[in-house]
C-alpha cells in the first residue's frame, strides 16, 4: 500500500517519507529496553543498526539476531 503523508524518523534523526507499507499480519511485540533506559515496543524482525566494537562498522540485524549486551545505534 502506498502512503501519502506518513512520516517517521530515519537512522540520522531526521524525519523521512514513509514510501510503502505492507500488511504483515499480526505479530508479537517485544520491549527492548536499552541500558541507557531507552525503550522500544518492536517485532523480532525489525531491523536495528548494531554497533561493532572491535572494527567500528555498523550493520542492519533484525531484533532476532541481537543479544543482551549487544550496542544498537539510537539517533
């Protein structure tokens, strides 16, 4: 479906068009609570930008894939 007028926050912190949204169905929500006391109400295949310590690259990963202890991007 495409959507005229929806807006949401990009990885920047910037407001971005929302361009498409397909229906998924329903799925659980999971709170990922961050130690900073940040907290997101998500599904296990939403995608986070994960923080590597070791060489500095940041990559895309799905909520499934992230573990305690792992640093996830916030903008």
């Amino acid at each position: 479906t495409t959507v005229d007028g929806l807006t949401t926050v990009n990885h920047l912190g910037r407001d971005a068009m929302v361009g498409f949204v397909s229906d998924q169905g329903i799925k659980q929500l999971y709170r990922v609570t961050t130690k900073s006391g940040v907290s997101i109400k998500t599904t296990l295949d939403h995608k986070f930008i994960l923080l590597n310590d070791e060489d500095g690259l940041e990559a895309w990963t799905e909520l499934s894939e992230i573990n305690v202890g792992d640093r996830i991007k916030l903008s």
